[in-house]
C-alpha cells in the first residue's frame, strides 16, 4: 500500500456484537453489543475496561480467532471477512502470556516466526529488531536464559517480524517490575514513532495515562466513552484532594464513608470530588469535623484513574487495580 493510499484509520469498526451461550446452556449474553469505534493511523490507542468487558473478545475477532456475530470490522483497509489474509498480515499481536520456546534462540524464533508469515529470507529485517529492541547481544542465547523483561521484548519482536503496521500489546507489563514497565514504554514509544500504530490493553491506569493519545473504556460489552486522552481529561468535573496525616485515620468514619475516601499506599487519605458539588475548604472543614488532622494536603485536576471510575463506578482501593478484577 503507498503512502498516498494509506488509511485515515487503522482500525475502523461498526456495530460489531459476538454472543455466547450461557454456561448453563439457556440463552445468550453479549460479550461484545454493538461496538463502533476508529482507531487512527498512527496513534497509541488503549482500550481499558474491567474483567469481564470484551477486550480480549475483540482482540481475538481482529486476530481471526473468534468469529463475530455481526457487523463489520476494518483492519489497514482490509475487511476481515472479505480480505482476512490481508487483514491479519497487518496485525502483530502481543499476548500478556509469556510463550516462548525454551530451545530456541531469539534469532531462531524470529526466522520461524517469519517463515510462519512468508517473509522471504531476503526480506527478513530480524537483526534490525533485534537491535531495536536491545536483543542483539542475545540473540545466539537460549530464550530460556533470558530475563522477563527480555523475554517480554522478544514476543514484541515475534509480533513485529512481518513488519505490520498495527502493534497489539494485551497487558504487556503485566508482572513486570516499574523499572521495566519504563524500559517497555520506552520501546512502545520506539515503535510509535517509527510508524506503527499501537493498541494497548492495560488494568495500570497510570501506563495508559503515560502511553495513550486515545482511550476507549469498554464495559458490559459497550464503549462508554472514546476520546483523545485530553479530551477525557478535561470534560470530567473531578479533582482529587491528597491528605498526609501522621496516624491513619479509621476509613469506616461515617464522614470518610461519606466522601467517599480511601487510603493509597502511601498512607494519604484521598478524596475524589466534584467541584460544582463540593469545594475543597468544605472538604478540609468535614476532616477537621472528623477529627483528623493533616499536616499537609494538594489538590489536583482529573486523573485517568478517576475518569474511570466516574464512567463505571468502580470501587477502587489502591494505586493499582487488581488484576483479577480488572484485565
């Protein structure tokens, strides 16, 4: 495809629905209802929603492993009924599991992956994937050997060896320690700028935050919201108020309970708010009613983390959802 060719979207999708049987075998339910959204050219995209929402169904109906009930999905151009060999060429798929082959080296598994795709040999740009992605002094080592944060940036080689201009990233840090959860943004945004459009599922707001100029937030089977993350941003009336304190207070306060407080791993007590509703000075006045005392406190603007929760009204306890409620 020339330049001149190239889609406005990567990924353009209209009223796509999948249903399954129930597991007791009586009716259907939705795993995806509905769902329209355009992905654009060349944007990081993150499709975030708690367990249970859809994403891995509609990554796996883009991927070709799962037949949709209807509507219609584009990926690069490519219906994925009518041209489905072209459409799956264009994506590159990054599990969240960590499936490697014990015995093979990196550059090994890159020649298998892209006799796998048809890159002639001639074609293969692997040592240059290798370099990008700071394998190449690995790339004669068994992948057993490897470190998981390496083991993480090979399986983003095997999704790039045929070269698609579409990245799908399914939890990629998930497990990952927060030095190598930045090392990976920095390889994400590597990417991007080469040219490829990423797709990022994440359950760590902060990293869609960090990544994203363009999040959907899925629920039930439905986008309830798509925006550019300014956007996003800037339309929520939310604004958090962090409080330190010297001794953390009792979360069960009917005063806490009624603001709505939690307590971060930091051991400040944070209230999200709706400034048209409650200001600041009467939320300090509720504290000092409360009896708590803080030494100091900072209000900020909307996070990503709080837009969420506004959409789908989640309870939250911490800086990070857990991954058994939210993937």
């Amino acid at each position: 495809m020339s330049i001149n060719n190239l889609p406005d979207d990567a990924i353009s999708i209209h009223n796509l629905s999948k249903k399954f049987k129930n597991p007791d075998g009586k009716g259907f339910f939705y795993a995806l209802d509905n769902v329209s959204l355009s992905i654009p050219r060349g944007s990081i995209f993150g499709l975030l929603g708690p367990n249970g929402a859809g994403k891995s169904t509609f990554i796996n109906i883009l991927a070709g492993l799962t037949i949709k009930t209807s509507g219609e999905a584009i990926v690069w151009g490519n219906d994925i009924d009518k041209h489905p060999k072209a459409s799956r060429s264009s994506l590159g798929v990054v599990p969240q599991e960590l499936t490697i082959d014990p015995f093979f080296t990196p550059k090994e598994s890159l020649e298998q992956q892209a006799g796998l795709y048809g890159v002639r040999p001639k074609d293969r740009n692997i040592d240059y994937i290798l370099r990008m992605l700071d394998l190449e002094d690995k790339s004669e080592a068994y992948s057993r050997t490897l470190s998981g944060g390496m083991r993480r940036r090979l399986l983003v080689a095997k999704a790039m060896v045929h070269r698609p201009p579409i990245l799908i990233l399914d939890e990629p840090t998930a497990g990952v320690d927060i030095e190598l959860r930045v090392q990976l943004w920095d390889y994400v945004r590597k990417l991007n700028e080469n040219g490829t459009t990423i797709i990022l599922t994440t359950h760590y707001l902060e990293e869609a935050e960090e990544l994203c100029d363009k999040i959907a937030i899925l629920d039930k089977g439905k986008i309830v919201k798509s925006a550019s993350k300014k956007d996003l941003l800037e339309d929520t009336d939310s604004k958090t108020i962090s409080l330190k304190v010297k001794d953390i207070p009792d979360i069960n306060h009917p005063i806490l309970i009624a603001l709505g407080a939690i307590i971060n791993k930091n051991n400040e007590l944070i209230i999200n708010f709706n400034p048209k509703i409650i200001s600041s000075r009467e939320i300090l006045a509720k504290i000092e009613e409360a009896d708590i005392k803080p030494f100091d406190f900072d209000v900020t603007g909307a996070s990503l983390e709080t837009v969420f929760l506004s959409i789908t009204q989640k309870k939250w306890n911490g800086r990070e959802f857990n991954t058994k409620d939210f993937k």
